[in-house]
C-alpha cells in the first residue's frame, strides 16, 4: 500500500528494556501505520518478543515514549493495551480447548442479558465478526476449539482479537507450524485484517510470509532496530544480512537505517 504522512497508529520511540544484567532492548524506534502490514524481524534473541511485550502491556519499557494515534501513552498492563485497542495473538493462541468457539470468542466477556448468558446475542456477534473476516472454514461456530485446525485455530484466535473495537493486532508466528493450505488461510486473514483499515505487526521467521503480507519491514538485531522501511526496498537476502549482521555492505535503494552497525 502506498506510504502517507499521516501520523503513525502507533509510534515508539527510544524504547529500552533490560533485565538485570541483559540489555535486551537499545533505544528502538518503531513507527506502525494503521491499514498496513508491518513485519518485524529478526534471529532468536534479537529483542522481538520483549518488544511487542512491552506494546502489549506484559512488560513496561525503561526509558523510552510510546505514541498512540498522536499523543503520548502509557501501557502498564494488558488491560491498558487492550482500552486503547490492542491486541496480542501469542504463538500459544491462549484458546480453551474444551470450549465451543462462541464461549471461547466471548471467554471473560461474557454478555448478560436478565443477569443469564445472552447465547443468541453472542452467536450472532462471534457469525458476524466471522464472516466480517471471511473466515468460512468452520463447520459450526459451536464446534470445540479442540477439534479445528491450526488454521482455524489461529483465525478464532485472530477473530477474538478484533471482535473488541481493535485498531492494532499483533501475531507472534502466526504460520509457524502450518501446512501450505492453513498458510494460505492465515495469510488471506492477516491481507483481510489490512483491508478493514486495522494495523497489523507481524512477527515472523518466514521470509516467504513475510514478502507475502507485509508492507513495511523492521529488522531487529541484538537489541537495536537496525532498519525499517517499505517491504519493496528488500530482497530476502538483504533481510536476513539485516537478520544476521545487523548491516549491509550497502543497502538497499531508498532504506533509512537506525545505527546498529555491523556487529
């Protein structure tokens, strides 16, 4: 999608987090536009996860400003990130597996009506917010989460991210662990979340699925974003010299890079 000057969905800026002795985030900077894909990359330890912790509310940053739709933020909790309309799909789902789709869409907010469960009224939101995402897979909105797949699995998931007023969705390996058809499914989800205006940051190790969904990419390396641009200003190889190194020999036309030299 075409880069604006609008101000960012969400901005960090100069965010650092250590625990004890381990520096586990220098002075990032992260800037995620609302109806775009923003891809976040990097190896095993480069800092992602503490990073979209600290979005999500599951960690508070050292130092550093969070900007949420312009003006200054901060997430102390999950709750605070979820009244401003973020949202987390850990790689473990956090679904219920005993429970239908509808109570684990509504698992925690349970709609009322005369002090009993409103069923019609949530089966009607959880079809809706469904079909809204064109998820069209499942047998029944009352089957046991236990028994989809790991692509239906991770569209309930996403679903009962967005179904509370969301505006951010963040997906911790959103494919990893998928055959090639539920692939494809999540990815048409993550194109279709885009589509309905929501920012989206995704973190993954498969470049294939990166340079499939993504519009910007923003490399992480031992802590420090080294690099965040369009999608269109890599190739795979410059993102894994990025992934590795934490630099390029030379990058790639139109690429700002943020420090973080060779390392």
């Amino acid at each position: 999608m075409a880069e604006t000057n609008a101000e960012p969905l969400l901005r960090v800026q100069g965010i650092s987090k250590s625990f004890g002795a381990v520096q586990a985030l220098t002075d990032v900077d992260l800037d995620v536009p609302a109806g775009q894909v923003t891809a976040l990359c990097g190896d095993n330890g480069a800092g992602k996860s503490v990073l979209i912790k600290c979005i999500a509310g599951a960690h508070e940053p050292d130092h550093g400003r969070i900007y949420w739709e312009g003006r200054q933020v901060r997430i102390r909790n999950a709750h605070d990130a979820s009244m401003l309309g973020i949202e987390t799909v850990y790689q473990d789902l956090a679904l219920a597996d005993n429970l239908d789709i509808v109570q684990n869409m509504f698992l925690g907010r349970e709609r009322l009506r005369y002090r009993l469960l409103d069923e019609d009224d949530m089966e009607r939101a959880a079809a809706e917010t469904l079909a809204g995402l064109r998820v069209t897979t499942v047998r029944s909105i009352r089957q046991p989460v236990g028994s989809l797949s790991g692509g239906q699995r991770q569209s309930v998931a996403v679903a009962k991210a967005v179904m509370w007023n969301s505006k951010l969705v963040i997906m911790d390996e959103p494919t990893a662990a998928l055959g090639v058809t539920q692939t494809t499914m999540v990815l048409e989800l993550i194109h279709n979340l885009r589509d309905h205006g929501l920012g989206v940051i995704v973190i993954s190790h498969n470049l294939n699925d990166v340079f499939a969904v993504a519009d910007r990419i923003s490399v992480l390396h031992l802590g420090r974003m080294v690099v965040q641009e369009q999608a269109s200003a890599f190739d795979r190889q410059s993102v894994v010299e990025y992934m590795t190194t934490g630099g390029l020999g030379m990058a790639p036309l139109g690429v700002t890079t943020n420090g973080g030299g060779p390392a």
